[in-house]
C-alpha cells in the first residue's frame, strides 16, 4: 500500500509535456497564411519567400512593356526597375482592402517601369506631351475625314495659331537616338549584321565617283591649249566667272566669252563621237 501511494506520489509530481503542431513551411502555406503572418509578424526571410513567389510578375509586365518599346531598351532593366515596384507593393500592401495581391502589385511593377523609362528618356516630357497631342489631333481627323489631314487642320483641332503650332510640330520632330550596335537585317552566317556594319559616311568622298570625276576631266579637256583647258578648269570646276577668268589669264572678258564658245562647239562634236563611251554599263 505504500508503494503504491509513493508511485502515485511520483506520477503526480512528474512534469506533463505539453504536445505542439510542428510549424509549416512558407511553401506548404497557403497565400492567405502567408500574407497574415506577414502581416502581424514581418520578417526578412518571408519577405524574401514572398519576392520570389511574386517575381514572375515583374517579367511578365516588363515583356509586355518591352514588345512596344525599340530594340536598343534591354529587357533586364525593365525587369530590374519592376523588381523594386514589387518589393514596394510588398510593403505597402493591406490585406484587410480584401484585394488580391496580384491585382494590386501589377500597376506598381508597371509603374515602375515606366518611371525608369522616363528617367533614361533625353526627350523633355513637355516635348512629348506636344508630340502626343499632335499624333491624336491628326488621327482623329483622318478617321473622320477618310484621308490624310493636312497641317491647317490639325492646327484647327487644336485651336493654335500659325506660329503656336510650328512650334509643336518641330517638337514633334525631335531627333531620336537608337543604336549603332543594335540588328541591321539578318545573314545567311552565324554573325548579325549591325547597324554600324552598313551605315554610310557621308563625310567620306566615294573613290569611284572621284576616279570617275577625273577620268571625264581629263577626256574632255584633251586636245585643248594651255588657256583653254585652264578655261574649262576654273569656270567648270573653280566656279569662277568670266571677268575672274580675264584677270587671271591677262585677257578681257569678251576674249574669254569667245574662247569658252568655241570650246564648247568643238567638244559637244569631239563627244557626239564618244556617247557610247560614256553610257552607264548595264
């Protein structure tokens, strides 16, 4: 009887432990769940689970961003200005609003973008804003009108005068800046073809126009004296003028009138022999 008091005794005095439901993981948790713990408790690894849950968003609008924007924007920072609206909309968002957090991250991803879109812009936002009216005045009138509308009406629709809407029309012809490295066409090769691959020097004298140049120089002064091929030189290709002529060969103007007359008859009989020569070659 007393061992069996002093086992009781034993029983009673040994300490219960109490059984606790193992804590899920952010994974198995469901949005709702998610979003409570984060709200009464925030912490950084959640806010990082919750990043990464949401992130296929940010590719998803900077795609569609991107699909209307010129080949020289990179896709990555679009995707890395969404980013930030998305860990933005994390902090700010309140579940009690009884929105869905996707449809309330969207437009801040979206945003964004579009902010850092406006940061690398050169273009002042007066100047597009110009730009914009103009292109809605003229395709509001084609629409109605069935053709092309001309400056008088497009100035009309927006109740500007002359001088006011030369004015938006230059801003609307502002100078954009693209990339020389970005695709000119494709190749039958492996290797792109770039815009700075095909682009043309203007600045550049073309050799064969050059060669050319001198060639027919050289056909249509031969045969002549000294003081008539320097007549043809200096008028044709010195842009000088008779009188500049005269003083310069010592002779009076009529002379020299009389001297490119005669040239003239006898190179237009020398040449009616050479027009085959001189036809493009087909």
């Amino acid at each position: 009887m007393t061992a069996t008091k002093t086992a009781n005794s034993d029983t009673a005095r040994k300490p219960r432990t109490k059984r606790t439901t193992p804590k899920k993981s952010y994974s198995e948790m469901e949005p709702e769940e998610l979003w409570a713990e984060y709200t009464s408790s925030p912490s950084e690894p959640l806010r990082n689970f919750l990043t990464e849950k949401y992130l296929h968003l940010v590719r998803y609008n900077a795609e569609r961003i991107h699909q209307r924007l010129p080949d020289e924007v990179d896709l990555d920072d679009l995707i890395q200005a969404g980013y930030f609206g998305l860990v933005d909309a994390i902090d700010g968002f309140d579940t009690e609003k009884g929105v869905k957090f996707e449809t309330y991250c969207a437009p801040r991803i979206r945003g964004a973008i579009l902010d850092e879109l406006r940061s690398m812009d050169w273009v002042p936002r007066l100047v597009r804003h110009r730009t914009a009216r103009v292109e809605q005045a003229r395709q509001r009138i084609e629409m109605e009108l069935g053709r092309k509308a001309t400056d008088q009406e497009i100035a009309a629709k927006l109740q500007l005068d002359k001088d006011e809407f030369d004015k938006f029309k230059r801003d609307s012809r502002a100078t954009q800046v693209t990339s020389i490295n970005r695709k000119a066409f494709s190749s039958d090769g492996s290797r792109e073809v770039r815009e700075i691959d095909v682009i043309s020097d203007e600045t550049q004298v073309d050799p064969v126009r050059l060669a050319q140049r001198k060639d027919l120089k050289e056909l249509m002064t031969k045969g002549l004296s000294r003081a008539e091929r320097l007549i043809v030189t200096l008028y044709y290709y010195e842009s000088m003028t008779m009188k500049e002529i005269g003083l310069t060969l010592d002779l009076s103007e009529s002379r020299v009138s009389q001297m490119h007359s005669s040239i003239l008859a006898r190179l237009k009989a020398q040449m009616q022999h050479r027009m085959r020569e001189l036809e493009p070659i087909r």
